[in-house]
C-alpha cells in the first residue's frame, strides 16, 4: 500500500496553481528552520551568549536583556513543539530517569536552601530559577519528544546564522572588546570564560560539519579561525583545555577517511593560525595557562578555596549534603562534581554518576559510528567539553550546554539504538529511524 505522502507525489498540479517563486521558496524554508527543533535546540546552547551580545549594546544598564533573551529562548522551544504537535511523540527511555531524579532532587535543595534557610544563592532566585527550570529543563524535556523534526538542514542553518549574529554582536561591541583584549577580553554582560566557551561550541561544530559537503566545508574554513581569535583573546584556561582536549577525543574515535579528512582541515586551519598569530598564541596561551600559582593568580586562589571548603561540607553531611554553594567564599566551588557532593550528598550525586556514564556511552557511540547526523555528533562533542569544564569552572544550576548536550545525545543515541534492534512493525508507533531524522539521506545533504 502507497502511504499518503508518496500518493501526494503522483498527483497532478491542480489548474491554475503556480509554484511558488524563489524568494517565496527561500523565505518559507528559512521560516520553517527557524521555528524547527533544531533551531531551539542550538538555541537553547548557544542562544544566550549570542544575543548578550547585544543585550550589552542596546540594555548595558539593565538586567532586562537577560530577561528578554531567557523568555525569547524558552518561547522558541515551546513554538517549536507546538507546531509540531501533531507528530508522534518519542518514548522516553529508562536511561533518563537518573538525570530527572537529580533534578528533582538538586531542585529541592535550592529551593530549601534559599526559601527556607535564607541562603543567598548568587546572583539571587530571580535569575537562579528561571536559568536552573526554564532554560536548562525545559528545552531537554520538550525536545527530546520531538526526534522526528530534527534536521541536519535546519541545524546548520540555524548555526550558521547563530554563528553570523555572535559575530555581528561582537563587532558591535569591538570598541569595548580591543580595549580589554590586553588583559581578558570581556564585555559587561558576558564574563571571558562565558565569551570563550560560546566561541569555542561554534568552533566544535564547524569542525564535525567540515568535509560534509562543499559549502559547509567553507563556511567552516572561514567561521573557525575568527571563533578561535575571540578563544585566544577571552584568556580563558578552561576553554583552551577542555576545547584542545575535546578535538582530540573526536579525532581518535573517528574512523576510516573521515578521521584523515578533519585532520587535514584541523592541520591547515591550525597552519593559517600560526602564521598569522603564532607570537600572540605564544604569549598569551602558555602565560595563562602558567598562571596557576595560588599564591599569584586571585582566581586560582578563590577556587582553591572554594574547591577544599565545599569538600569539608561534603564530609560534615555525606549522605545528603546541606548547601548549595561554598560558605566560606558565599559562592559555587567551580566543579559541578564537587558541587553535586556538597549539595545534595552521595545518595544524590549516585543518579548524576549514572547520567554521565550513560551520556558518556552514547557520545563514544555516537562519534565512532558514521551513521548518526551531525547534530547528534555535535551534541556528543560538546558534552565531551562540557563534562570536562566542570572540574574547572561553571555551576550546576547554570550549565545549561552540559545538561541539554548530556541528556540528549542519550536521547538521540537510544532511539537509532531502539530502531535498529526492534523491527519497525514491532514498533510502529515510533517513526523509522530515517523518517526521525537520526539517519537523513544523502541527497539532503547540500553541496552534492
């Protein structure tokens, strides 16, 4: 039996009905990317910083651009899964159960401790509540019913414009940006660490999209190296590390030609580099990272302390933990990990463990197959990063990339993994895998 859509195909133009003009056909496909659950999901990553951008420009004195931009994000993902609304939606696997307990329970803890026993949770429960439950769980809970709508296509158009708006934003901010790039180049709503690691998520994809086709390979060649300009002037310790380590973990566990190919972009991109920054890139990268004596570097300093006091509070409530931020410096200890045991204790970071051995699993999966789509191999690479910067930086309640790259390259990898060892007529009411978009075919591919 023809389903519907291939009868569609065969039916003659109704008289009188033209098609539609190029610009007519170029609008309505970049509405629908745009409203799409690819664009929320790159969105919900690297949204923020990419609009704070110009937050600091048009709102500098005003807590309402992140205000604005938070509600604009969480608005873009309930768009998406309302016009999609009408697709079946995906079974949630067991898999997730640990990370919805740990927010459950992380969740319980904040709310104790700012409600009932008067901890002050910087910066406030205005921007912790609405960071922590509208632009981290939200998005993860929506999307991951919508696996049917993601998009190789919508993906990169929504990061290619991302990527075009983050560097529109910056330039609107050059004055600012030059000034402070002698020191760590900043802006007032976006800290070097947050300014790095946003340049360096645009960077990771660009990579996994080089080589898939003519274009993409382009536009990677010229977005990479002016992403890895604002990694290097941001001077952020974190970012180069768990970056450089990031590519390095993509690279060994591909396969084949694809791993020869990503190294000679990596290797030409790196060449161009060098040629043209190799004294800054001297300077600045090897003073910085060198810059990790307590003694010397406040920061280094300040995280030192918060890292052995939030273990001290860990050891005084092992079980279950008692605050969620450091009490002798009032602040997160700079490692998620460290953090989990100090606020919610060792029976609560046990789900959290078990989280990240499954997204651990599936990111090793889904890099070293070559079937999965570039949005869930960037969503693996990003988690990599991510998983890694938490020894070193970030909070649990704002690391937003982590939570939604973790959960759904979980997502993404036990739904390919559902579809191939179960027979479609076993399992009907979930789409084929290449009807969800987890293997899209060739020809959708531009550029061939």
């Amino acid at each position: 039996m023809v389903n519907d859509v291939s009868q569609s195909m065969y039916q003659p133009r109704r008289a009188g009905r033209r098609p539609p003009s190029v610009t007519t056909a170029f609008v309505n496909r970049w509405i629908n990317a745009l409203l799409s659950p690819s664009t929320a999901l790159v969105a919900s990553m690297l949204g923020y910083y990419t609009f704070a951008t110009y937050a600091n420009v048009f709102l500098p004195d005003s807590n309402l651009g992140g205000i604005l931009i938070r509600a604009g994000l969480a608005g873009l993902v309930c768009v998406s899964v309302i016009l999609t609304s009408n697709s079946v939606l995906q079974r949630r696997s067991m898999h997730l159960l640990p990370v919805m307990i740990f927010f459950s329970l992380y969740g319980m803890r904040l709310l104790e401790n700012i409600f009932i026993s008067g901890v002050w949770v910087s910066p406030g429960p205005q921007t912790v509540f609405p960071v922590y439950f509208i632009s981290t769980i939200l998005p993860l809970v929506l999307l991951s019913t919508r696996l049917s709508h993601f998009n190789d296509n919508h993906f990169h158009m929504a990061m290619l414009l991302l990527a075009g708006l983050f560097l529109a934003g910056l330039g609107l901010n050059l004055d600012v940006l030059l000034e402070t790039s002698e020191r760590r180049m900043t802006l007032e709503k976006i800290n070097p660490i947050s300014l790095a690691h946003t340049a360096f998520g645009f960077v990771l994809y660009f990579i996994v999209a080089f080589g898939k086709s003519r274009r993409w390979s382009i536009e990677a060649m010229l977005i990479i190296p002016l992403m890895l300009a604002v990694v290097l002037y941001a001077r952020s310790r974190g970012a180069y590390v768990t970056g450089a380590i990031a590519i390095l973990i993509y690279v060994m566990l591909l396969r084949g030609g694809r791993r020869i190919l990503v190294t000679i972009g990596l290797t030409g991109i790196t060449s161009l580099l060098l040629i043209f920054y190799s004294e800054e890139i001297y300077d600045i990268v090897i003073t910085r990272l060198q810059q990790t004596n307590i003694d010397d570097d406040v920061a280094t300093y300040l995280r030192y302390k918060a890292f052995w006091g939030s273990w001290e509070q860990f050891k005084d409530n092992i079980l279950i933990g008692r605050y969620a931020v450091e009490q002798s410096v009032n602040f997160y200890p700079h490692n998620i990990y460290m953090e989990s045991l100090m606020a919610v204790g060792l029976l609560g970071t046990i789900p959290f463990i078990l989280h990240l051995i499954f997204a651990t699993k599936a990111a090793v999966s889904i890099v070293r197959s070559r079937q999965y789509p570039v949005f869930a191999v960037f969503c693996a690479i990003i988690f990599f990063k991510d998983s890694l910067s938490g020894l070193f930086s970030g909070n649990l309640w704002g690391s937003t990339t982590f939570w939604v790259s973790s959960t759904m390259v979980i997502v993404f990898w036990y739904q390919a993994r559902h579809h191939t060892m179960r027979p479609l007529s076993q399992s009907h009411h979930i789409p084929s895998a290449q009807t969800a978009g987890l293997f899209a075919p060739a020809r959708d591919t531009p550029g061939r």
